[in-house]
C-alpha cells in the first residue's frame, strides 16, 4: 500500500558540530519531535521539500532520540 503524503512546515535551527576540519563545511538540523512523529517510520527515511522556497530531497538518519536529523553539506552558512 503506497503512503499518504503528508505536509508538515516547522523551523529549526541548522547546527554545526563543535569541532570541524578546516575545509570540512557541514550542518544539520534535528527535526522537532511532532515532525518526526508524522513520518512513517524513525529510521532511515528519505523526505523531499523546501528550504528558503529551494527544492531539495534528503535521507533522513535517526538520532538515537526519537526523532531524525538531516545532514547539509552544501548550506550556504
């Protein structure tokens, strides 16, 4: 049975970790927990949507919290 999409829109801070490689730009957001709830599962799964009104798909990967993070490496910071 095909899944239902679903729309949910929420703001979130991109983080970066705290010690990065010279040249090594990337980030990440961590979803907030009612969002990640809306998917269908809390492993690995792939989401496409906007940011800044820019396209994009991206894997999803858990976060050992109940909830998923997406990796950014091509984020203007």
């Amino acid at each position: 049975m095909a899944q239902q999409a679903t729309s949910y829109q929420f703001t979130a801070k991109l983080l970066r970790p705290k010690d990065i490689e010279d040249g090594d730009d990337w980030a990440f957001v961590v979803l907030p927990h009612d969002a990640s709830a809306c998917l269908p599962r809390r492993g690995r799964t792939t989401v496409v949507g906007k940011t800044n009104e820019q396209p994009f798909q991206q894997l999803l990967e858990p976060d050992g919290q109940k909830s998923q993070y997406a990796l950014c490496r091509t984020c203007a910071f």
